[in-house]
C-alpha cells in the first residue's frame, strides 16, 4: 500500500487546502496530513495561530479523505517522517519552510526513501491563507 505524507499549518482552512490534500491522497492509498504543533506554528509564522494544534488537528481528522492526522514534531521534521515512513511526501506549491534539498538530505542520512512531490495551487489569487485572513 502507497502511503502519502502532506504538512501544514491549516489554521483557516479553505478549498486551497482541500485542493492539495485531495491531490496528495491521488499519489497512494493512505494520506497522512502532519499539522503544525502551535510552537512550530509561531515560529514560521511569526503569530499566534487562531485555532490551536488540537482543533486544527480535528479538522484535519474529519475530512474523509484523509486516513490519518497527526501533530508534527517541535524539534524536527524528520521524526514524524520517519515514525510512519511514507512512500511519497507531498509539498505544498508555495511550503518555504519546508527546503526540500535540505529535506531529501535529511531523508538520505536516515535511510528513508520516500519520494517528494510539489503539488500546484489552487486558484491562489483567492484561495491563499494569507490573502483570506
């Protein structure tokens, strides 16, 4: 079974963000969405998130397409990554803070072989975080 592996912060979730999950889970059977812990959330983002990790997460958790939610790692991102060891992770089109060269490094010195795979936007003039906000 092909197990995708998506991050986010999903704090004002829209069909963006529908978009690109519903696009990841195309690429295998099981889709597993990682959200930002609230520390993490602060850090990247330089703010307060207006739903904390556990609502985002339960968000997450009832949309029927993905099989799995689980909160990411305060310390570092390969952790979850290599708890579930997913066949192919699935960036987001505009995920800075995720550097993928720095990340297939990280994947390698671990023995992880996961593929990464960018997934285009969604209509990004309107549906875009921080345009909604």
């Amino acid at each position: 079974m092909t197990t995708v592996m998506c991050f986010g912060s999903f704090d004002v979730l829209h069909p963006g963000h529908l978009y690109y999950l519903r696009e990841a889970k195309k690429y295998g059977k099981k889709l597993i969405v990682v959200i930002a812990k609230d520390v993490n959330f602060k850090k990247f983002k330089n703010k307060e998130p207006k739903y904390n990790e556990k609502q985002r997460l339960e968000y997450i958790r009832d949309i029927p397409y993905v099989d799995k939610a689980v909160l990411g790692s305060e310390k570092d991102i390969l952790d979850v990554i290599e708890e579930f060891n997913p066949d192919i992770i699935c960036l987001g089109y505009d995920q800075k803070t995720i550097n993928e060269t720095e990340l297939k490094e990280g994947l390698s010195k671990r023995g992880i072989k996961s593929d990464i795979m960018r997934i285009g936007s969604y209509r990004e003039d309107i549906y875009k975080s921080s345009k909604l906000k």
